[in-house]
C-alpha cells in the first residue's frame, strides 16, 4: 500500500496537466521513502488529455491510475479519485499546479506526529508573476482552524491533504459544489467545514508548497473568478444558516458593504473586487441551494 494517493482532476487542460505530472515524477523520486500513487480522473475532456497521460504514465516507474468520470463537476472526479485510492493519506492538487520537490518529504514529517486523522493544507504560490496574485495563500505560520476562522480560503483546495480516515468520518464530496456543479464552487471550504463540525482537525502549515500557473492576467478573468467563490460561499451559507459561528461572517461582510457604499474600503481596490459583488454572488448561491431543498421536497428536479 502507498504512504501517498496523489489525486488529480482535470478537464481539458492537456498542456498544463504536462507540466503539472513533471513536477510529480520529479517529487515522487527525489523523496524515495515515500512511496506514492498517482490517479488521474478525467472529468470529460474533448483535448488530448488521455494521450498525455498515457504517454506519461507509460515513462514512470510507480502506480498510475487513469480514469473517467463522465459526470461533470469536480466533486463527482474528486470522489471517483477517492474511491480508486489505496494510500494512507489523500493528496488533492489541480492540473495547473506543480508540486515542490521535498513536498512528500514535509507531508510525512507532518502526518507521522499525528495521534487523530487530520486535514491539512499548505502554501499555494503563484507559479508565475504574469499571473496576477489570486487563489494563492502565502501564510508563514502554521495556524489550527478555530471558531472564528471562515472555511472559504482557509485551506485551498489545490493543496489539500488528509489522512483516509477522515474520508472514512466525514464521507465524501458534496457534488452540488464545486466547479462544474450547480453551486459553481466550494466543494473544499464545505468538506472542510464538515470536518471543523465533526471535530477533526484542520490545520494550515507552510512548508508543503505548490505553485499554481492558474493563467488569469486580466481583471476580468478573476472577476468572474471571484463572483463563483462567492456564489459556492453563499450556498455554504445556505446549507448550515443555522450555525451563527459561520453566518457571522455574512453579517461582517453586509456590514463591510455598507461601508463601502458610503465611500468606504473595497474588498480589493486592484483587482476591481467590490463587497457589492460579494454579496450579490452570495445572494445567488443562497438562492440556489433554497431552491434546490424546494424541489427536493416537492419530487421534481432541479430547474
């Protein structure tokens, strides 16, 4: 059995999925010890994607698993890597990611003193400067999620580890979050949640890096970005109203809002983000998952 199931999802990005398995045949060798698993879910590309990982599957010498998950949505590829995992602890990373060379060598370092399954992340970068500064978290400090830190952002969902254990409590991915999926986002800050309220650990560190090649170099591109997290934020809502210790964090933005309208600070003054647009995407993803519990309990599919 594998130390490491590296989990990997992807959907027609053949030439970053390239460089991102370089980086792991380099970090899988260089830390022999550690033995590893790569598995590869394909969630529908129409690209070259399953020439690229054949050819490189067929050039390394350790376990690749290969599979398709025609349903769309990130959460349905990511709990179809689970299910076809055999390592002692999970690694979720995307396909425009790179993993650093000693990341196995820290990821045991920080499970071997474990006494509880945990979930862990660490340091996303920017994998270039043509990219603007988004969806990365560049903390120095290792912090232990508490009650007043929000899930969304907490850990990224690209450097995201676990042991199997915690699958095992937990269960797997919400499928109406995520990319692809209804709620467009947030599949990571929910399961990371449920874990906070079930009592399993979740702790950031800084020492397991990726760098992250997202390729967004206009505002537009994150703007867009941004108004999905807000969207799967607002579901998240949603779907735990009643657990004040998250939806305070609703009341700080509205209140932030507010100010803003006044002539107070934007959310990001560079990236052209605004809280107005927060709570619209907020708004929306409520929305969504109210209307969903209502066609449920009438019988009938979603609209």
């Amino acid at each position: 059995m594998p130390y490491a199931s590296i989990i990997i999802c992807t959907r027609n990005r053949a030439a970053s999925l390239a460089m991102t398995l370089d980086s792991l045949d380099v970090a899988i060798r260089l830390v022999p010890d550690v033995s590893a698993e790569v598995i590869l879910v394909d969630n529908g590309s129409s690209d070259d994607t399953q020439q690229v990982v054949k050819a490189w599957a067929d050039s390394v010498s350790f376990t690749v698993k290969a599979l398709i998950e025609p349903r769309k949505g990130l959460s349905h590829a990511r709990n179809t890597g689970v299910a076809a995992a055999s390592g002692e602890v999970l690694v979720f990373t995307d396909d425009d990611c790179t993993l650093s060379a000693d990341y196995l060598r820290f990821l045991k370092q920080r499970y071997s003193r474990d006494v509880v399954p945990t979930l862990r992340g660490g340091k996303v970068e920017l994998g270039t400067t043509d990219d603007l500064p988004f969806s990365i978290k560049l903390d120095e400090t290792v912090h232990s999620m508490g009650a007043l830190d929000y899930p969304g952002g907490f850990i990224i969902g690209a450097n995201m580890t676990m042991h199997r254990d915690v699958v095992a409590k937990i269960g797997l991915f919400d499928v109406r979050f995520g990319a692809g999926a209804r709620f467009i986002a947030g599949e990571d800050t929910d399961y990371i949640y449920r874990c906070y309220l079930q009592g399993v650990p979740v702790e950031y560190v800084p020492d397991m890096v990726v760098k992250h090649f997202h390729g967004r170099r206009d505002v537009a591109s994150i703007v867009q970005l941004n108004h999905g997290y807000h969207v799967g934020g607002g579901a998240l809502y949603a779907k735990y109203i009643f657990r004040w210790g998250l939806v305070r964090h609703l009341y700080w933005d509205f209140k932030k809002w507010l100010h803003e309208i006044m002539g107070g600070k934007r959310l990001d003054g560079v990236l052209n983000l605004s809280y107005g647009a927060l709570m619209k995407g907020t708004v929306r993803g409520m929305f969504l998952y109210w209307s969903d519990v209502v066609f449920v309990a009438l019988g009938r599919k979603q609209p």
